[in-house]
C-alpha cells in the first residue's frame, strides 16, 4: 500500500521511517519513504520524522518548526538544519552527519564531532560515548552520561552530567565526565561524574552542582572554577570540590547545606579560593523551614587551602547553642574581607563568642559587614573581634546594648516614674494644707512661670 502526497507551502508532514509507502513532491522535488528509507524529506511547520534502529533517512531538510528525531541505531546522512528546525539525537546512532557553520557535524561510531544546536534541539551522549566541541544555543539542551570535551553552553541553553531522561526513565552515571567548558548565559547542571576546567560568565550563566544520589559517587569539580561577569555558582551539600581552584570575579556562590542529613553539619574542601568583589553565600536548602526541626539546623564549614582577594561572606550562626558557619583557611589568606552574620535570634548566655574565621597565616583583614559593624543578638550587640592569632570571633560588645533592649528598659522605667511625679504632687498638697482653715485657704502650685 502507498500514498502519494503533494506538501505545499506551509504543509506538514508527520510520519517514521516505519510508514506505509509514501512519495510525492515539496518545494525542493520529489521525496519518499519506503522499507524503512526516507529520501528528500522537508520538515516544517510542526512536520516531523522519527528515523527508526536501523533505518536510514538522506538529504532531510529540517526548517523551522520541524523536528527530525534519530532513534539508536539509526542512520541520518546529509541533514540541512535550518533556523527553528529541531534535531533530537543521541551518540548511539549509527551515523548522522551534515553541514553546519564549522563546515560539517558528525556523529559516527559513539563519536559526536562539531555538533551545533539550538531551537530546542537535544543532544544526548551516551555511557562510554563522546562529544567533541558542541555548540548549545537558543534553548538547546545536551544530556551526557558520557565524556564531552569543549563544549560551549550559551543563550539559555541546559545541559546536564551524569543524569538523562529518557522515555519516562531517569539515569544516572558517575562515569560520565566533562573537560573544558565555557557557560555564557546558559545553564550547567552536574548531578554525577566529574567536570574538569570550567568557566561561567553573564547574568544568566549558571553552573548548579547537585547534593549526591543515592547510591552514587558525589560530583566532582576538578581544576579551574572560574566565575565572572554576574554569573551564579551553587553547590548543594558535600560535593567534591577539594581539587578545585575557585575564582569568584564580580559573581555569586550560594552554598546550600543539605538539612536532610540529620546533626551533620555540610564540610566543603577547596584547592584555592580567589575573590574579587564577589560574595559567598551560605544557607539552607530552600525549603519550608516549619517542616524542619530545629535540632535540623545544619551549618556549613568551608575549608580551603588559600584565599585571596577581596569580597562578602555571608554566614549564619546560633550563639544561644555555640553553632555557626565557619570559614577555615589551613595556609595563607591576603586581601579584605566582610563577614555578615543572621542569628537565630535566640538571647546567649553573657560573655559568649564564636569563632567564625581562622587561617593559617597572612594578612588578610575581616569585619562585621553589617550595619554599623554590630548584630543585635538577644540582649547586646555584637561585633567581629581579632584574635590576635589569625581567627576572628563574633564576640559580645558590651559597651552597647541593641535598641530592642534600649525600648524595653524605656518602657519599664516609664511607669515608676509617672507615679513618683504624681505622688509628689500629693504630698506638696498635704503638706500645704497642715494647719490651714479650709473656708478661706488656696492652694497654688508654681511649675516653671505657669500658675496652677
């Protein structure tokens, strides 16, 4: 059985290389379809092909709109993607090849060369396959559980390491690895394997490492960091960042403790830490905090060999339980540095304090960032002191009780003594009166130059 079809200007096609026998023409000649063979396909328009295992499609026009999807094991020579056309592949297709603006892509025996997408198109690599030097653009996206080397994330793109989704199914790979990537305005996530060398830039850029899987190996970064012009670096809970060299250049790392590891706190080791007006946050995973008990509270230790630069910490603490982040420099720390403190709120016992900050020598310079360089906990205020000893403590500074207290004992004082000021004024009236013939007496009391 076979069905010739005309597709004129606008006209969609929807159909698998397992169809009934169809040709016809469109505005490039004549195409078909036939025993699991698509030749001279234009898809457009919400038009699609699904080239099945060990099928083949030739000469496929992909414009906008269109989407030509390559099972594994499939075969795709001579695609001609065009600007809103989608490609959706993985690296366990037989071969899929064509040009692009590097001159020609391939994906051949496991190997993924040169590969650009953009408009939606998706890219996956599979376990003990590779992508060399693929281009993610405009919403793209690229799942790998396999190795990639070069590629670039860009324009709101996503990729993923070591997680794909795939027909309804999640997988997870600690072997999956990626070597030397540039985010510019798109998104990196690392859910397993190892990332080694990367950077991230733009207002947009995003590189999120996730807390570890069940049964799995904690992500690990490896080598160079480095984070600039506006972007955003995450880590969530103990991942493995000790071979790392972080630099933060005018951009944000939020550390997020993982508070479902119950009395245990978050412990992250770095290589070297490089800042230059750039903040590290410290905080809770983003959740509601009323299902969380507060014996749940999990704070985080930063340890890292250097430090340099200039730039925030922003650090929590519970001075009432002797509990804070902390921030632990084993060598030398040079440059400025502000640590901003929020406090549970909890009142401490009086004469506390807490170590927030210790290196190992230099001359790096740390203060209370926060408004007037004290916090209000409970009763006083206080302030980041130097140790003397390359440590610094958030310690109690009695020469300054907080404003909620000053109210307080405002309003505890008032009564006494409106009722002495009263009871005065009874007593001069008693006292006025001793002696004094009531018909004919009055009584005056003079209070500045006003007679009453």
């Amino acid at each position: 059985m076979h069905l010739r079809v005309d597709q004129k200007a606008g006209g969609a096609i929807k159909t698998t290389t397992r169809a009934m026998e169809v040709f016809g023409t469109n505005r490039l000649g004549q195409f078909d379809i036939k025993n699991g063979i698509a030749n001279n396909m234009l898809l457009e328009n919400g038009g699609s092909l699904r080239v099945e295992e060990n099928d083949f499609a030739y000469n496929t026009t992909v414009d906008s709109g269109g989407l030509l999807e390559v099972m594994d094991g499939g075969t795709v020579t001579g695609v001609d993607k065009k600007a809103g056309g989608k490609l959706i592949v993985s690296t366990n297709a037989l071969e899929v090849s064509g040009p692009n603006s590097k001159g020609q892509f391939s994906i051949k025996d496991g190997v993924s060369k040169n590969y650009e997408l953009d408009d939606g198109s998706g890219l996956i690599v599979m376990e003990d396959t590779q992508a060399i030097d693929t281009i993610l653009d405009k919403h793209a996206t690229m799942q790998s559980l396999g190795k990639d080397t070069g590629t670039k994330v860009q324009a709101n793109a996503v990729y993923d390491l070591g997680r794909s989704y795939q027909n309804g199914s999640i997988t997870y790979s600690s072997k999956a690895i990626s070597e030397n990537m540039v985010i510019n305005n798109g998104r990196a996530n690392v859910w397993a394997g190892t990332m080694v060398n990367v950077s991230v830039r733009g207002n947009d850029g995003i590189l999120e490492v996730m807390k570890p899987q069940i049964n799995y190996t904690p992500a690990m970064l490896v080598g160079k960091v480095v984070v600039s012009e506006g972007a955003s670096f995450r880590t969530h809970g103990a991942v493995d960042t000790s071979k790392a060299d972080v630099s933060l250049e005018n951009s944000v790392w939020t550390i997020i403790a993982d508070i479902t590891t119950t009395n245990q706190n978050t412990l992250l080791n770095l290589a070297n830490l490089a800042m230059s007006d750039a903040n590290v946050i410290m905080m809770d995973e983003p959740v509601t905090r009323s299902s969380v008990t507060a014996s749940a509270e999990n704070f985080i230790t930063l340890t890292t060999n250097t430090l340099s630069g200039n730039g925030n910490f922003y650090m929590r603490t519970d001075m009432a339980n002797h509990q804070s982040d902390q921030l632990n420099v084993t060598g030398q720390a040079t440059g400025d540095f502000k640590i901003f403190v929020t406090d549970t709120g909890a009142s401490p016992a009086a004469g506390d304090s807490l170590t927030l900050v210790t290196t190992g020598g230099g001359d790096a310079a740390f203060t209370l960032g926060n408004a007037g360089g004290v916090v209000d906990i409970g009763t006083y205020e206080y302030t980041l002191l130097d140790n003397g000893n390359h440590s610094w403590s958030l310690a109690e500074n009695r020469a300054q009780i907080t404003p909620s207290t000053t109210d307080v004992l405002n309003m505890a004082a008032a009564q006494p003594l409106v009722f002495d000021a009263e009871l005065d004024t009874v007593r001069e009236r008693l006292g006025s009166v001793k002696g004094v013939n009531y018909d004919t007496a009055m009584w005056s009391s003079a209070i500045n130059t006003r007679t009453t």
